[in-house]
C-alpha cells in the first residue's frame, strides 16, 4: 500500500479527538496495515527491515522508563549502557580509537560530520560561526551522494554551493585520483576545501567509495574525511566482508545507522569520531541547572532531552549477540548474490556493486528510451507475487529497478519468484 484510500482520509479528517474514543485504537490497528510491511518476506525496498520481537521490548520499555538522556545523571545506568553499545558496535566499524554518539539518524550523523570539520578549522568556529573559516566551506561528494549531505550544508549555513561533486563513475562512485584538481580549483578561488563525505554503501546501489584511497588523498589535500556508512558500516559485522570495512578506521567522521542494518526501530543513529575533543567544541553550552561536566550528552550532539534511542538496539544485542546479528547479516548477503545471479541466468542486467545485498536491475534488451515503462511493468508484475521494489535513477539518469534484502522472512524462494516475475 502506497496510497491513502478515500475512506480512510475521510476517517482521518473526521477525528476531532474531543472527547475519548475508544474505538480509536481497535480501528488504528485495523487500519495500520495501510503502510509498507517492511517485514514482509517479498518486501524488497528500502534498507529498513523488520523489527525484531527483542527490539520492540527494548522500545516499550524505553517508552515506559522515559528517562532523559541530556545528562547522565537522570539514567546513569540506562546513559551507560547506551555508551557501551556505541562502543561494542564501533570497536567493530572503525575500532576503538574513535568515539560514538548517538544521533536522530545518518541525516544529523553527517550534519554533525560537517560541523565538526569547521571546528577543527577554527578554534573560533563555535563563536564566530562561519565568518572564523579562511573561505567559503566547499565539501566534496560523489554524484550519487545521499541528498542529506546537500541539507546539512543548508543547515550548516553553507548553502548548496558549498556541494562539489567529484569525478565519478557510471554508477556514482568517487574516482579519488580526480579530487586534487577540483580542490585546487576551489583554493584558487579564494575558497576553503573542508571535507570530503565517502559513501559507503549508495542508497541507490549499495555502491562503496574508495574509503582508503580518499583518506591518502584527503589527508594530503587537508581536507577532513567523513564516511557516510549509514548502511554498508554493515558490512564491518560480517566476518566475510569486514576486510573491505577496514579503511573506515582511517576517517576522521563515520555515519552508521543501526535500523538500516539490525532489526531495531528507525531513529538511532551513531556518528563516530577521532576527535571527541571537537564535540564539545560544537555542542559543549552550559545549563545553570545541569551538571558541569563537559561530556554530558546535551553538551556533546546536537539533541537535549532524548529518550534512550539505543535500548531496542541493546535489547536486540542480548538476545542475538554479535555473532547472531552477522549470522542475520550474512544471511542477506548470500540471498544478495542469489538475486545478482539469478537475474543474470535470465538474461537481466544486474548490478550488484559491493557484497550489500542491494541490486539494480533492467533488461538490456529494452532501449533506454522505453526502459522506465518496461521496469513499471515489471514492478507490477512483481507487485502481482506479492514483491515490492522501486524505480530509482542513476546519477546519468538511467532508470533502474532496486531490490534490497532486508526482511528476515526473505527466502531464496521469495528471491526466484521475484525474479521469474520480473522476467515476465
Ligand atoms: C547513504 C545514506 N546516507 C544518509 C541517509 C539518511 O539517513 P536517515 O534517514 O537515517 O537520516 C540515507 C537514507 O536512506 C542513506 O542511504
């Protein structure tokens, strides 16, 4: 379901909610199917899945707690905990050297990247804004960056002119020999290059920037380097593919958001950093009536009262442990490849760009010009086996279908009838 039917947006706008209703909650419930099933075994969307039983306990019991998290004083042992499982998950994705907070999501993850990098070009920043920068800030990106970055840039102040997209290939990735010279065309310019934001894991492709290759470069350029692993930091929880996670340890930001990749509600996300100093730089205001310790939450992101946005996550943890997250993880990279390959025996073009189990797909035999009604039906006849998958573009403008695998009830049954649907 996609859309909102009449009768149900007529039922909607005759709630007047003043007085109680007891019907409300029966008829919600009834009604609340009306949205993606993003636990459904043929749901091949977006990289959110199911919410897992252990998770959801951990979301009542936030809910029933309410502690605030601004400071730790409030919750000592809920704030504790909520550190250790940054911790535990960052030893993982970029290894113990840098520290994690915990954000709204990898939207406010990479706006806290981008504020980080100005307080480290200025011991100034968090009094003179941008006027303590030796230029106009420019941030450099592939051109299949996720459009959060161009948001943080507006929030920061920058503005979308801040935005250079660097070389990058057919299927939006980096080409990191190609940064030096949009630098230094920018530093000609009297401008100031910041940061270069690496996507780890496209939304459209699951696609990975040379993370390794941008760190050499960036750190030679002087640039900050911020890694979007939103979703391919899952990548880090899987013994088989955590090699090509490795360079994540080298940047100096890293995004990852926990309910793109583990079976926890949306609204918790981490951003790590090497300079935890720089956060306080950033955030670090007092409050006559709170502690005084500079590493308060509300003192170090940009949230003040929050619940605790890692409990489902902690729960979630306990009762798989890490080994049965990567066992989960595993699992939808394997049905990942299962897909690329199966949709290549039918003669399907299938890219499939890292070991995420994310594939775009067209029949080659279709001219570009028709494919986007050709993949429309196609959706449709997937929507007739009950699967669900979007049309996305590539940068180029070359329509795509994109399977995902997120669901823990997708099976290799589910993948073949996809794809037999798919190939009409
Ligand atoms: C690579 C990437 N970065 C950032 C975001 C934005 O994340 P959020 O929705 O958690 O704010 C997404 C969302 O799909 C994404 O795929």
């Amino acid at each position: 379901v996609t859309a909102l039917s009449a009768e149900a947006r007529a039922a909607i706008e005759a709630l007047r909610f003043e007085g109680p209703d007891p019907s409300f909650e029966r008829w919600l419930e009834s009604e609340a199917v009306a949205c993606v099933d993003t636990s459904a075994a043929r749901y091949f969307g977006l990289p959110h899945g199911t919410v897992g039983a252990a998770a959801t306990r951990g979301a009542a019991l936030a809910a029933r707690l309410n502690p605030e998290l601004a400071t730790r004083h409030h919750a000592p042992l809920l704030a504790a905990l909520e550190e250790q499982v940054a911790r535990v998950l960052g030893d993982r994705l970029v290894g113990a050297e840098h520290h994690g907070v915990v954000t709204t999501g990898a939207s406010e993850a990479n706006l806290v990247a981008l504020l980080l990098a100005c307080a480290a070009s200025s011991a100034r920043f968090a009094r003179d804004g941008l006027a303590a920068l030796r230029g106009r800030p420019r941030v450099y990106v592939s051109s299949d960056v996720h459009p959060s970055v161009t948001k943080a840039c507006r929030i920061a102040g920058f503005g979308d002119g801040a935005v250079r997209v660097v070389a990058s290939d057919e299927h939006g990735v980096m080409i990191a020999e190609a940064l030096a010279s949009v630098v230094g065309q920018d530093r000609a310019r009297g401008h100031l290059p910041l940061v270069v934001v690496a996507t780890f894991g496209t939304t459209t492709l699951g696609a990975l920037d040379p993370v390794a290759a941008l760190a050499e470069q960036g750190a030679r350029l002087g640039l900050w380097l911020h890694v979007d692993a939103a979703y391919g930091g899952a990548l880090a929880f899987d013994a088989a593919t955590r090699p090509l996670a490795a360079a994540l340890s080298l940047a100096d930001s890293v995004s990852f958001d926990p309910p793109k990749v583990f079976d926890v509600p949306l609204g918790a996300g981490l951003l790590y950093t090497r300079r935890p100093e720089l956060l306080r730089a950033v955030f670090g205001v007092g409050a006559r009536y709170l502690p005084r310790a500079g590493d308060e939450p509300f003192a170090t992101t940009p949230s003040w009262s929050r619940a605790p946005r890692l409990l489902p996550l902690a729960f979630a943890l306990a009762a798989r442990g890490l080994a049965g997250l990567e066992v989960v993880v595993a699992r939808r990279r394997r049905l990942g490849e299962h897909l690329a390959s199966r949709l290549a025996a039918r003669e399907l073009t299938a890219l499939h760009r890292s070991p995420l189990p994310v594939v775009g797909l067209f029949d080659p035999r279709v001219p570009i010009g028709d494919r986007p009604r050709a993949l429309a039906q196609a959706a449709a006849r997937a929507e007739s086996v009950g699967a669900w998958l979007p049309l996305v573009r590539l940068p180029s403008g070359v329509a795509l279908l994109r399977a995902a695998i997120n669901s823990e009830a997708t099976t290799e049954a589910d993948v073949d009838a996809l794809v037999d649907a798919l190939a009409g």
